[in-house]
C-alpha cells in the first residue's frame, strides 16, 4: 500500500510539473505574440505620423486619407488580436 501512495505521489508531481511547463511554454507564446503587437502598433503609428500635418494632425495627401482608413482596419484586427491573446 505504500508504495501505491508513493506512486500516486510521484504521478501526481509528475502532472503538476508538466502543468507548469505546459503554463510556460504559452506564456511565451503569448509574450512573442504581444511583441508582434507592440512592433505592428508602433509601424502603424509611425505611418499615420508620416501621412499626417504635425501642426493639425489632417491627411496631407489623398493617399494618406487612405492609410488613415488602411490603419483603422489594422487598429480593429490589433484588437482583435489582443482580445484573443487575453483570452
């Protein structure tokens, strides 16, 4: 019987440390995924910074109007992105 409840401890340890690695190993996978968000952000506003007037923040071409549209699509699946990697 002892070594019955030796055995269950050991599995049990055994499931317990393969928990916490499983837990690490989506934690960085997490991690890389809220880098890739945070590289995406900073290009998308460094686009809108390029397309926009310093002085009143308006389009300054009409290709610029439409990386404003172009970049609110990205913000909305960034969001998306970032909804999914909380959950």
């Amino acid at each position: 019987m002892r070594l019955v409840g030796y055995l269950v401890d050991l599995i049990t340890m055994a499931v317990v440390m393969l928990q916490a690695i499983q837990e690490r190993h989506e934690n960085s996978l997490l991690k890389t995924e809220m880098d890739k968000l945070r590289e995406e952000n900073k290009t998308m506003r460094e686009n809108i910074n390029k397309a926009s007037c310093p002085n009143c923040g308006t389009a300054t071409t009409s290709r610029g109007t439409a990386l404003t549209t172009e970049e609110q699509q990205l913000r909305i699946e960034n969001a998306k992105l970032k909804a999914e990697v909380r959950n």
